[in-house]
C-alpha cells in the first residue's frame, strides 16, 4: 500500500515539468496581496492565498478560515488579460487545514477565426484557467508541511487546448517572528525557497525560484502593517521567465474580518500597468 502511495505520488510530481511551466495561469498571482509583493510567498505568510502559493502555511494561520477574491487586468500592455481569482483556507482541526483555489485569465478581445475564403466564421476568446485542493499538517510545533493538487488548461484556440495535472509540496518552519519555507512543484515546474522577518509590523521577506527549464528568478518585499488595519506593500522580482522583472505596489485595508487590497505593477514593459483588485474574509 505505501509503495502504491509513493508510485502516485512521483507520477504525478515529475512527468509534466514541461507542459505545466509552459502555461501562464499555473504562474501569475492574481490575488492582489502576493501579487502586491512581487510573488514572495514561500517564505512569508500569504492569507487566503497560500492554499495556491504555500499549503504548508495554512496550518500555522491565526485564523480559522481565511478566504478572498479578486479581479485584476494582466498585462494590458501585452497579453491584455483579464484575471479572476478565488482562495480558501479553512482549519478542519488543532493541526490540520485543507485549502481551495481556483484562477482564470481571459483575453479582453475575442480572436476572429476565417475560412479559406477570408470569411469571419467564428469568434473565440483564448483563456487559461487553474483548479486546486491543498491540505496541511503540523507535524512539529514549529514544523508544518503541505500538498497540492492542480489541473490546469490554456484555450489558445478552438482546436488546441493543452492540459496538466500536477503536485506541490511545500515545507514551512516558523519560530517567533522568523519563518522559512521550502517548495517544489510541477504545476508550475519550479523549486522554492523563501526567508521573512516580522517585528514591530514590519515584514521583510526574500524568495529564491529556479525553474526546471533553466531560469532563476529572484524577490524581495517589505510589507508593513499599523495595528493590523492598515498596509502598505512593495516588491521586486527579478528575472526574464516566465515572470519578466517588475516593480509592485500595494495597499490593504483590514476591519471586523474584512479585507480590501490592491496591487500595481509597474517598471516592466511587458507587465506595466497591472492592477488587481481583492475582497477577503477572515475570522
């Protein structure tokens, strides 16, 4: 039976490195708080979102459910999308939380397909949608770790409409005000690693992300929270793919259980003028 486990485990963990970095979806962060924060979310808590970015850190949460959703623009500069996202985490007992997510992209113009004849025969929208499960343990007081399933597709036109499943599994230490994280993953195809630091509502975190095609990617944050009510983030991330180097910026807004955030990216030509929008619940 555990041998049985472990054959679906790596079946699922390694075969689709290709195909699952190679969809955009499975990469960008619509929710705006990650995204305020140039992707840092390894190393660092990340709310609702970590049923996505960090399922081992759904376990540590202060909160018995933490939830959210969001609605951006990506790109308009380039890809022109418009980004939809829903996160949950919710803790099932003392030690033990499951999480949800879901995320789509969609082009804001519909592509117009002809026939032989230049006749317009049909409009399509290409889209890339995203659906996930996560769990999480504490196995120690300061130790948790988690696992995600993912499927993704990309309908890059009527006909071609490739598809992934893939695994996450993320490790998370968190000790007083220091916590660490580790992570890697088919979906996208990438190892993790991130550090953060909070004191006096000050969080300063760091990311390191190489890809198993051959990229490394690299971030920094700072986000500061004043009584826990209002925040102000900033972000930088560094690299060429499959997320160019950008700028973010962000703010947040927390009362009675409710959130509101906002991010921008910007200092990117390709990425310029993102926003993303997010409403979130927590208690």
């Amino acid at each position: 039976m555990k041998k049985s486990l472990l054959v679906c485990i790596l079946s699922g963990l390694f075969p689709l490195f290709a195909s699952g970095q190679q969809l955009p979806v499975a990469c960008i962060a619509t929710d705006a708080v990650p995204a305020s924060l140039a992707g840092t979310s390894i190393g660092r808590p990340c709310g609702a979102s970590a049923a996505e970015f960090n399922a081992a850190a759904m376990a540590m949460s202060g909160y018995r459910l933490e939830s959210g959703l969001s609605y951006g623009n990506w790109a308009p500069s380039s890809a022109d999308n418009r980004m939809l996202g829903v996160h949950a985490a919710y803790r099932i007992a003392p030690k033990l939380s499951i999480g949800l997510f879901g995320k789509q992209l969609k082009d804001r113009k519909a592509v117009l397909l002809t026939n032989e004849n230049g006749v317009v025969t049909e409009e399509f929208i290409p889209r890339d949608m995203m659906l996930g499960v996560s769990a999480s343990y504490c196995i120690l007081p300061n130790l948790s770790v988690g696992l995600s399933g993912r499927y993704a597709s990309s309908s890059l036109a009527p006909d071609n409409s490739p598809r992934a499943f893939g695994v996450d599994i993320t490790a998370v230490f968190r000790k007083d005000g220091l916590m660490a994280g580790i992570g890697a993953g088919t979906l996208p195809s990438m190892a993790r690693a991130g550090l953060s630091y909070t004191i006096a509502g000050l969080t300063a975190a760091v990311e390191a992300d190489y890809s198993f095609s051959g990229n490394f990617m690299g971030a920094g944050s700072l986000e500061y929270g004043f009584k826990d009510l209002v925040f102000v983030r900033a972000g930088y991330r560094f690299g060429s793919a499959p997320i160019p180097s950008h700028l973010s910026l962000g703010l947040g807004v927390r009362y009675a259980g409710i959130s509101l955030n906002a991010a921008y990216l910007t200092a990117s030509e390709t990425l310029g003028n993102t926003l993303a929008f997010g409403v979130g619940y927590s208690f």
